[in-house]
C-alpha cells in the first residue's frame, strides 16, 4: 500500500520533539545495508496531536518511521491557520528531506512555501498536488476515497437502524472541505442503500475542535430522531460522539478506529493516515518519491475502509463483507457530493 502524509503548522515551540533511533532492532535488517538517513518534519494543523484522530494518526506514521526506518523526525503543533507557512517554512529551512503537512486547509500554505524551497520534498495529505497553486513539482498528494469508508458505515448504519425501527441518522462535519463532504457523501448514499427510507440530516460546526459546538449540534439531531450519529469533525467531532453516548444512541467514530470510546460506538469510517505517513518516508529514504503526482488510498488497497464493529452491529458483518468485496471491485462507486439532508 502507497504512503500517506499528513501535516498540521504551528508553533515551532510548542509540542516540538526531535528524536533519531536505530532500526537494527527491527528482524529484517540483521544483513541489509544501512537504511539512508534522512530528516522528517511533520506539521500538525490546528487539531493538534491529541485529537485522537487525524493528527494524532499522522503522529503514529512518524513514531513508526522513527523506530523502524531509523529517521530523525520532528513534529511541529499548529496553534492557528497562520502558523502553517511558518512551521512548513521552518523544516525547509533547517533542510529536512521531507516535510509533511496534514489536511485539505493546508493546500495553499505547501504550495507557497514548496515554490520557496524548491529542493525539499512535501507532502499533503487529503489534497491534489496537480491542483497546487503554482504547480509545485516537489510535492506529493496523499488522497483517500473517504466516500469508501463512508458508504460502509452508513451501511451498517442502515443496517441497524431498519432493524431498530429508527427513521433518522445523522452526521455532524466540521468545515465543509471536500474530505468532509466525501465521508458524508458516502454514509448518506450507504445508508439509503440499505434502507430507501431512512431520513438523513447534516451539519456543519465550522470548528475542528471546540467539542461543545459539535455536541449542541448531535444533541439537536437526536431530539429530531437521530439514532446514529457520524462524526466527522475531529476532536469536535468528540463530542458528536459524547452526544450519542449520553442519549443512548449509537455513533460512529472518523479517521482512527475510535471504539475505544465505549460501546456506544458502532463502528468507525477509518483511513489509514499512518500507514501513508510512514510509507511515503519510506519512498523518500529509497529514493522513489514522485512529486507532482498523488498516491491514493482506497478500499482495494486496504487504505480506507471501517473499523472494530461494535456489538450492536456485529450481527451484519457478513452483509459488510459482501458490500466490502463490491467497493474494492468496482461494483459500487458511492458519489463524493453532499447535496441536502433528506
């Protein structure tokens, strides 16, 4: 499976760290040559490291890089939209091989300072590189079919709530971006797939991190009938999810796998940000990086897809399965547009 990349800005101060290790602990390097050291910085955006999701998993792909590729990396935590040209120029400056910058709110700030420093490699996750302002050839885009994993959990959405004499779901974004609106999308047209007759509402909290937005939101939802609630706000979106668990309902969790929060979780619309962070170090360290080009990650290639299914859903596991074996196939395309709740 490809790399992806993620990256959030911010304040070069705060929540930095720096740290090279070895990989001659690793089984299979015992009589390899050495792996090429290199430099990776990732910038995180405004959600910051402990949003449990998207930034945090962006985290995980470097911690991998660090003990396993035997990278040095550092991490720099945004703390607003204006620290992104700052941070991404900061790792350009201290001559970092790679930079990586996470999310779709990211694309202008990357091609700005990409054209800058012509001579380091970037990568962005959730945007095309070919559409970079400028057309930067040093950058790589890291795409997810996120409508992939929407459309699964909207699925098993259908699913249970035709069994539970549930009419409503719903799903509360964050700003209305187009990684946003894929997973949306998808856990729409998924849900209607299994039940023509579900009624689906939407909203947007136009914040990523304010928790009690993305709650007041759920709350107003649930008392218009929504027994499954979708999350797709980051660590707004928490408290989406805190909403659901309150009023005995069922959500679904984005990007990580967040059925840790409880058995409230039915399932979760998942990419895997940690896999591409780690791999695409892995094409710079080899020499194989492509800028201006993106690397997709999808269902067929095990990049996208749903996560650990809770205990109210597992009696559906087999009809995710067959609808699974459908995306990877192309049987089914679900669409990547949000028109209107219905």
């Amino acid at each position: 499976m490809a790399g992806i990349l993620i990256t959030a800005a911010g304040c070069g101060s705060d929540d930095d760290s720096s740290s090279t290790s070895s990989s001659s602990g690793t089984a299979s390097t015992a009589a390899a040559p050495a792996k090429k050291s290199i430099k990776v910085g990732l910038v995180t955006d405004i959600g910051g490291l402990n949003d449990r999701s998207f930034n945090s998993l962006a985290n995980q792909g470097l911690e991998t890089a660090k003990s396993s590729l035997g990278i040095e990396g550092r991490v720099l935590t945004s703390k607003s939209n204006a620290d992104y040209v700052p941070n991404l120029s900061t790792l350009a400056q201290q001559k970092y091989d790679l930079v990586i910058g996470v999310g779709f709110l990211m694309a202008d700030a990357v091609g700005t300072v990409a054209k800058k420093f012509p001579d380091t490699k970037f990568a962005i996750i959730d945007v095309d590189a070919t559409g970079l302002k400028g057309k930067p050839t040093n950058v790589e885009g890291l795409l997810f079919k996120e409508q992939q994993s929407g459309y699964l959990a909207g699925y098993l959405a259908g699913l249970y709530a035709k069994d539970n004499n549930i009419k409503t779901i719903s799903s509360v974004g964050g700003q209305k971006i187009p990684p946003v609106d894929h997973y949306i999308a998808g856990y729409q047209a998924g849900a209607k797939a299994a039940d023509p007759g579900i009624k689906t509402l939407n909203a947007y909290s136009q914040d990523f991190v304010d928790q009690a937005k993305c709650k007041e939101i759920a709350l107003n939802q649930i008392a218009q009938g929504s027994g499954v609630v979708f999350q797709v706000a980051g660590q707004c979106g928490l408290g989406a999810l805190d909403a659901a668990k309150e009023k005995g309902k069922q959500g679904i969790g984005v990007d990580a796998d967040q059925a840790y929060l409880g058995a409230h979780i039915l399932t979760s619309a998942i990419k895997k940000v940690d896999v591409a962070v780690t791999d695409t170090v892995k094409q710079v360290q080899a020499d194989k990086f492509t800028g201006g080009a993106n690397t997709t990650f999808e269902v067929s290639n095990g990049g996208a897809g749903i996560g650990k299914i809770g205990a109210a859903g597992t009696k559906y596991q087999s009809q995710i399965d067959e609808v699974t074996a459908k995306l990877k196939d192309g049987t089914i395309t679900p669409p990547d547009t949000v028109t209107a709740s219905k």
